[in-house]
C-alpha cells in the first residue's frame, strides 16, 4: 500500500497528557499537511511542510501543538497538556508540490481519531 | 467568517440522476479548487480540481464549472450512483496548493 498512513488511528487520553500522532506520506511526495476535523465541519488546516521545512505555521490552534518532519519524510504532531476541545479527527495529507505546477491535490491519510477524557 | 461555503448540509438524488452540489467563496485571491469525497472512518479522497484559468474541468462522470464573477463553483455527477453516497468537500486555495480551505461539507445520499 503506497497511501498516506497515520498511527495511531484511535486514541483515548485523559486531560493534561501530552500525545503524539505519525504521519507517513506517499513518499515521492514533498510537501506535508496537517488539518484537523470536527463533527460536521471540513478539515481545518494547521501547519505544512516543504520537505523538511515548516513553511506555514500561523494555523496551529496554540503552542500546545508543535509539529515536526526531521528528514522530510514522517511527521509527528504533538499536543501537549490536552484538553477537552482538543478531541477530534487529525489529518494528514501530501502532495508532490512541484514549483509551478497545478498539480497540487493532496492525498489524505485515514485520520487519527483523539478523544480527551 | 466562512471563507468557502456550502449552504446544503445534505442533498438526496435518484439514481441514475444528475446530482449538483454547489459551493460559494468570498476571497478572490482563491486561484485553485478542488472537490473531495469522504467516506465515514476514511479520510477525505480527491476526485477533480480546476483552476481560475478555467470555467470547466471534466473527468469521467464528475464535472466542475467555475464562475468567478460570481464566486461560485459547483460539482456535477451524471448519472448518479449508489456508491456516490458520501460527505463532498469544496477546497480553495490561493497559492495553488498551499494552504486549503475547506467547506463544511454537503452530505449526497443516491437512492436507488
């Protein structure tokens, strides 16, 4: 299977834990996404990478999410001291990100699904 | 402030039907759009983009029409299929596939 993959696919924290999710693009793909998705509304973006460059980052919710992509290849998000509001479905998509080019859809992973209890 | 739209939370069609869903926009920097389709416990899958160069994109069944005067693209399926049944998301972006925005979604559901 050459799709994006994340792990874990669930997780069930308590309030204050700090978790961490995978993401493995498709791996000719250069660029990284991170979006995040509540009950009934589209994904929400949060950070992008270019390689191993973070490139965007404005979008993260708050300094308790960080993100990394260290070879430019996986990448984690990390939330620290979660909180309720946190729960929801973390995304992660990649896309070739030639320079110049339209062809710039971003292929999704399936999600890792938070609940904070 | 909802920067890319989708009035219908949800749209029921015959099969064998056209289904149209529509989805509006308010920034005019947007260049690129795009049209996914999610299945529950999936994540979102991409079926047709266009860009602002364009007023119309076809691929196979699916059919995207941009207005850019009004802001305004829309998704055609013809015919309509069972399998068709999915949460439809609209994305814009305005430096060609960096950042998207997505729309809340329209929920198709094709009746055979």
């Amino acid at each position: 299977d050459t799709g994006v993959s994340q792990d874990p696919r669930h997780k069930i924290t308590k309030r204050g834990q700090n978790v961490t999710f995978r993401c493995d693009p498709i791996s000719e793909h250069n660029r990284l996404y991170w979006y995040r998705q509540t009950l009934g509304q589209g994904p929400e973006f949060l950070t992008y990478f270019q390689n191993e460059a973070q490139l965007e980052k404005s979008r993260l919710l708050s300094d308790r999410f960080s993100a990394e992509r260290p070879k430019g290849s996986f990448s984690t998000l990390e939330i620290q001291r979660t909180e309720q509001g946190d729960s929801a479905m973390y995304l992660c998509a990649s896309s070739l990100g030639r320079r110049g080019s339209s062809y710039n859809e971003q292929f999704f992973g399936p999600g890792t699904r938070l609940t904070v209890l | 402030d909802q920067q890319v739209k989708q009035n219908s939370p949800s749209l029921s069609v015959q099969e064998g039907r056209i289904s149209i869903l529509n989805c509006d926009y308010t920034n005019s920097m947007f260049d690129y759009f795009l049209w996914y389709k999610k299945y529950p416990a999936e994540g979102p899958t991409f079926l047709i983009s266009i860009s602002s160069i364009k007023d119309k994109n076809e691929d196979g069944r699916f059919t995207v029409f941009l207005n850019k005067s009004a802001k305004h693209l829309s998704l055609h399926i013809v015919p309509s299929q069972p399998g068709d049944s999915a949460v439809y998301f609209c994305a814009a972006s305005a430096n060609y596939g960096q950042n998207f925005v997505f729309g809340p979604g329209t929920r198709l559901s094709v009746l055979p």
